[in-house]
C-alpha cells in the first residue's frame, strides 16, 4: 500500500474493472524516471489492494491513441522474495527494455501465492492478475491484446501455466528455473507451503487423492503441453552445480529439483507438438537452454532474460 507520505500525493485512476477493482495509487519509485511506476490497485478478487511495478515504454505518452503490448515478468517464492520489485531490484531489465515498445508488467504474486486461485483460501492470484489487471492496463495505459511472460522459479509455474490454462491470452512464454511439473515433487511444495503458514490442502487439494490430484494436474504445466504447441516456449535450468563463485545448493538442491521438471515438461511438450504435427522433424517453436554450472540464483536467471527477450519481443511486435 502507499506510505503516508505518499497517499498525500497518491492520483488514482478512473477506469475500472469490471467487478469493481481499480488502481488507487499512482507512484513513481525514482525521482526523475518516468518510466517506473508503481500501482496501488484494490483487488475485488482478493478483498486486498496488491502492488504492481511498470515499465512503460520509452516516450510513453498517456494522450495518444497509440495501444503497446505486454510483457508479464513473474517473480519467484520465499522469505526473500520482494514480489513486484524483485526484476528491477536484481536485474538490469530497465535497461534491457529501453527503447522498446512494451509496458513491462512486474506484479506482486504473494510468497507462495503459486499464482493461482486458491480452492479454499482468499487468496486469488490468477483472476487477479489475468482479469481484473488485464482490463486495468488496457482500460488505463493503453495495453492491447498482444502478451508474453516470463518468470523464474516459482514464477516460470506461473508463466507457463497462466499460458496453458489460458491459451488465446499469450503468445510467448518462457519460464527460467520454473517448477514445470509441480505434482510429481508435491511433497517439496507441500514443504513450502506449510513453511508460509498455509496447508497446500487449500491450494489445490489433498495430492494424495483422486480428487486433489486432478486440480493439481489441471495446474501443472507438465500435464497442459498440448495447450502449448501454438506458441514460442522458452526453458531454461542449471543442473544444481555449484560455480566457481555461486553460493553451496544446500541439503535442498532446489535448481537439480526443478531441472528435472523442467526436462520432463520440455520433452512432453516435443511429444505433444509432434502428435499436433504428424511428420515433423521436432519443435520449432520450443527453445530450451539446460546449463552446467547452475545454481538458484539471479545472475543466471539474469542470463536467461536476456537470452530470452528476442524471442518474447519478436511474439509480441515489441
């Protein structure tokens, strides 16, 4: 939410969702940069107000007919993320994205929000983000329909399930270090969850019942592949190695867990593609980037973005 010095100055914007949701706080983070902006917008769906961090375009001007773009960045989980400040805090993509026309969307997603509406839990991060601020950023800035994401960790799930679980809403999507098959290592979410003080029951159900286990398949981007043969896909994961300057995996090698989703998801999708695509030799529209070192950590996930950005942009006309 705005500080108090800063609701002294908040502007808020008249259009509104349809249930009602609206932005009721306008800031900008850096003195001097125009292109930062961070949005106080109350979420009907979430009965709370959430933070979302932009980047507007180079040259963004609010009077013009003009309509730009998306690029959703989703951040990962945990006591250290910082949600819709975490791309800007730990890496350069202000400058990465200067000069180019898209806003670049940075929302907040709670610490283990899993970018999903819970079954039983307040918390409702998909409608939040894919309706309610969907119609925000068009009905106030201009956004149009043509969208990509991208995310890391816990985020790269987000990425590429939003694009699954809503296929004519995305037309890239790249995941870096992204737990790609969620069900087959529940009990690790299952972990964190509780670790956040929620039972992962209230999430998508009891993974260890028939019922349970079909929301969470119906979460799980492993099991949504032939949602995904349309559009680019980009992947990306270390093996858990340590580097010569990375930081010791721990007893709990996150990046060798999502690593193996990560190919197992990868190689169901050019299975998917070729059943869609008789004859054909393998997925153009898949790139995968499976790297030795690598650890859960920014500079590689730095690495990726870059990688990555030609092939979002190209999707998206940016």
């Amino acid at each position: 939410m705005c500080s108090p010095a800063q609701a002294a100055s908040c502007t808020a914007l008249g259009a509104t969702g349809d249930d009602g949701s609206s932005v009721t706080c306008v800031t900008y983070p850096t003195s001097g940069d125009t292109r930062l902006v961070d949005l106080t917008v109350h979420s009907a769906a979430m009965n709370a107000n959430e933070i979302v961090r932009l980047l507007l375009p180079t040259g963004y001007d609010p009077q013009t007919d003009r309509t730009w773009p998306t690029l959703y960045l989703l951040h990962g989980s945990g006591s250290g993320t910082s949600g819709h400040v975490d791309w800007t805090t730990n890496t350069d993509v202000e400058s990465q994205t200067a000069g180019h026309g898209v806003i670049v969307v940075m929302p907040d997603g709670g610490n283990v929000g899993y970018y999903s509406d819970w079954i039983s839990d307040p918390q409702k991060w998909e409608t939040f983000h894919l309706v309610e601020l969907r119609q925000l950023l068009e009905r106030n800035y201009h956004a149009n329909s043509d969208r990509a994401i991208a995310g890391l960790s816990m985020g790269g799930f987000g990425a590429v399930s939003y694009a699954a679980r809503h296929p004519d809403d995305f037309k890239a999507a790249a995941s870096y270090s992204g737990a790609l098959h969620p069900y087959a290592d529940y009990p690790t979410i299952r972990t964190q969850v509780w670790s956040a003080g929620k039972d992962v029951r209230t999430l998508w159900g009891d993974p260890t019942t028939t019922s349970g286990a079909a929301v969470w398949q119906q979460h799980d981007p492993y099991y949504l592949a032939d949602k995904l043969t349309g559009i680019p896909i980009y992947v990306s994961s270390g093996d858990g190695t340590k580097g010569p300057n990375d930081p010791d995996p721990g007893s709990t090698n996150t990046e060798a867990i999502v690593n193996a989703e990560s190919q197992a998801f990868t190689q169901k999708l050019n299975d998917a593609y070729v059943a869609a695509h008789p004859g054909a030799s393998g997925d153009p529209l898949l790139t995968t980037h499976f790297y030795s070192p690598g650890v859960h950590v920014w500079s590689y996930w730095t690495q990726e973005l870059h990688a990555s950005l030609p092939l979002l942009f190209s999707a998206i006309g940016a």
